[in-house]
C-alpha cells in the first residue's frame, strides 16, 4: 500500500505538474511530501484499502478547494486532522449501516418468529379446545400420556385399567383429533 502512494504521488506529480496552476503546485508538493505517512495512518484507521484511498483522495481535494485558496499555515497538522476526520467519518457510517442492516435482519427474522409463534399457538389452541371435546376417558388417557408425559403403565395404574386399553383409547383419541383438525382447516 506504501509503495502504491508513492507511485500514485509521483505518477501525479509527473503528470498533473504542468496542468496545475503554479499557486496550487504547493498542493503536488504537500502529497510528495506527507502522502506516504498520510497512507500509513489511514490504513492503521480504516484498514482497508479501498477506505484509504477514498480517504486520501478526500483529504487533498479538500485541501486543493480551500476557501482561501491559500496553503495552511500548519500544513501537516491541517492535513492529518482532516485525514482523521474523513475516516472517522467513514467508520461512523460503516458502523450505522451495519446496524441498520442487522436492525432489518433481526426484524425479518423476528417477523418470520412471530408469524410461525402466532400459527404454533392458534394450532395448540385448536387442538387443546378439541381436546375438551373428547369423551371423558378418551380425554383422560390423551392429558396424561401427552399432557402429563406419563407412561401408559402409569396412565393405565391411574385410570384403573390395562396398558393395552390405554393404547387403544390413545389411538382412538389420535384418530378423532385428527379427523376434527381436519374438519376446522377446510
């Protein structure tokens, strides 16, 4: 990157020399003179090239369309304060436009989890009504092997019947359940 500036300083300068006016030469000789230092800080601040460059370009063409048309009095502090400040600048946007855009991610993908959320509970609100609506045993057998977690041997101990009983009523619970989910989509 140094040695571009360089290159880039005295390609300029060989170039643009005679096209400059002779009370701007001054502008050619400051970027002869500080440009390769000026390089090195913007890359230590913005790190990355494309920055600098746009960084370093801005700095001197601020400086080339002063107001007075004058050079400044302290031509090195003028230039790296306002090296500093243009990629100050540009970290503040690249800081702000990677918020704004994890801000719509986050968004998208909140608007995404809500959406699924609200379908998830409609779904569960549905089936718990249908649930309700089951016969008394029926409903007793789905609460507590689905509801409860329990095992059919415990579903079964608690409701005074067999393991193979607590199954087939399960099953049944399943098939209406189903069949009324069914009936509520169409």
């Amino acid at each position: 990157m140094f040695n571009r500036a360089v290159s880039c300083d005295l390609f300029w300068d060989s170039l643009a020399g005679e096209a400059v006016d002779s009370s701007q030469r001054w502008v050619l000789v400051a970027m002869q003179k500080y440009g390769p230092e000026l390089v090195m800080v913007l890359w230590r601040i913005l790190g990355n090239e494309q920055d600098v460059c746009d960084a370093y370009q801005t700095t001197f063409l601020r400086l080339a369309h002063l107001d007075t048309w004058r050079k400044p009095r302290h031509l090195k502090a003028y230039l790296f304060r306002t090296a500093n400040n243009i990629a100050i600048t540009m970290l503040r946007r690249r800081a702000v436009e990677s918020r704004v855009l994890s801000g719509m991610e986050h968004h998208a993908g909140t608007a995404e989890a809500t959406e699924i959320d609200f379908d998830t509970q409609h779904l569960a609100d549905s089936l718990r009504r249908c649930i309700a609506e089951l016969p008394e045993h029926l409903r007793s057998v789905v609460t507590l092997r689905d509801l409860g977690e329990l095992p059919y041997k415990e579903v079964a101990r608690i409701m005074g019947i067999s393991t193979g009983t607590a199954r087939v009523y399960r099953c049944k619970a399943v098939q209406l359940l189903a069949a009324w989910m069914n009936k509520k989509d169409e």
